[in-house]
C-alpha cells in the first residue's frame, strides 16, 4: 500500500515490492502467488480503513459519515478508485458491503431499491474523488493560485460563462473544491428518503405487492 500510495499502482510489481523490501522477487512467491493476490489484499486494506455504518443508527446519518469516510480513505490512496470494485472481496470488503446493506434495508428500503441506493452513492463517491484527485488544486483558497493565470486567457470575452463562475465563486476567499460534496451528497439522500415507504403510502402498496 506504501508503494501504491508512493507511486501510483503501475509502479506496485513483483519486482519493485521486492526491492523495496530489501529481497528478492522470488522470495515474494512463498507467500502470494501473484500481483493478483497483493492487488485484492490492499484493496481490502482500503476497505479496513472505513468504519462501519451501523443498521442501529440513522440510515442518512450513517450514509453521509459512511460517504465521508470513503472520501478521505480516496484521497489517501487515490489509485484506489479505480480497484475497490474489481478485486476479489476480502472479509474487510465484505463486512464493508454487508452493513452498508443492512443499513439501508433497515431503513426501510426495498431490495431494489437498496440495491439502486447502493449503486448511487458509490457512484457519487467514487466519481467525486476521481474528479477531486484529477484537480490542481487542493483545499481552501488554493484555486486561485491556478484560476487567476487562466483568466488572462479571457480577457476577450469569449467565454462569459467562465468569468462569472470563477470571479462570482472560485476565486472568492474561502473557496474550496470539496465543499460541492456534501451539496451534491445531501441532494442524494434527500432524494433517496423519499423512496422509503410510509405506512399506507403509494410506495407502502408497492412495497407490499413485491
């Protein structure tokens, strides 16, 4: 995870792992069989990192602390983003998806619709801390530093648009990239508290009939 952290994941092998340990690659083979086997054990590492939601707490509560704690663990590890669906599930994973499931189904949630939930706010998350990663900047008031030279460029007029957004918003003290998460996140989950079923609603019946 060093490694990956250090250098990005194209940078894990066999062989660099080796010399980074101070061994040979073949002494590696005694105890994985291939970089497949590292790959999903630093993969389930990530996964450790995260704290449980809890089926006993609030479903919303649970989620948004859930989503911020992926987040952080993203920005950590960002070669991540692109794995934590792909590797083979380790028990860290699996206790990771259980209770993020028994949470929303304790809620209230259908099975389909714990299962769209699910899908939605993982590809919230995961698609906001790709964006967040592939920025130039990072944190509050450090987006000027990037802005500002750009905006030359724009001294034409051509792009109206752009000016406003970044004189009216960016480049306004105090801004930060990864303030927009929890706007785009609390849009999701108030959606989402909707689609639980009340007693003798519409989706109440629905409910009922599956």
């Amino acid at each position: 995870m060093d490694l990956a952290d250090e250098s990005g994941i194209a940078a894990l092998t066999i062989r660099s792992l080796a010399q980074s340990m101070g061994t040979k690659p073949m002494s590696l083979y005694y105890y994985v069989a291939n970089k497949d086997e590292i790959l999903d054990g630093i993969v389930d590492l990530v996964f450790s990192e995260i704290e449980l939601p809890s089926p006993a707490g609030s479903w919303r509560q649970e989620m948004h602390r859930r989503a911020h704690a992926m987040r952080a663990a993203l920005k950590r590890h960002p070669w991540a983003v692109g794995l934590l669906e792909s590797r083979t599930s380790g028990p860290a994973t699996l206790r990771h998806h259980d209770a993020t499931l028994g949470t929303l189904r304790r809620a209230g949630f259908s099975v389909p619709m714990t299962a769209h939930a699910y899908a939605l706010l993982d590809s919230y998350i995961y698609g906001f801390a790709l964006q967040e990663a592939a920025l130039p900047f990072d944190g509050r008031d450090t987006a000027a530093e990037i802005t500002a030279p750009i905006m030359e460029r724009f001294s034409t007029g051509e792009y109206p648009h752009m000016v406003e957004i970044a004189v009216e918003h960016v480049l306004k003290p105090g801004y930060d990239f990864g303030d927009e998460f929890d706007f785009g996140l609390n849009l999701i989950l108030d959606g989402l508290s909707r689609l639980i079923p009340t007693p003798g609603s519409e989706l109440d019946k629905v409910k009922d009939s599956r």
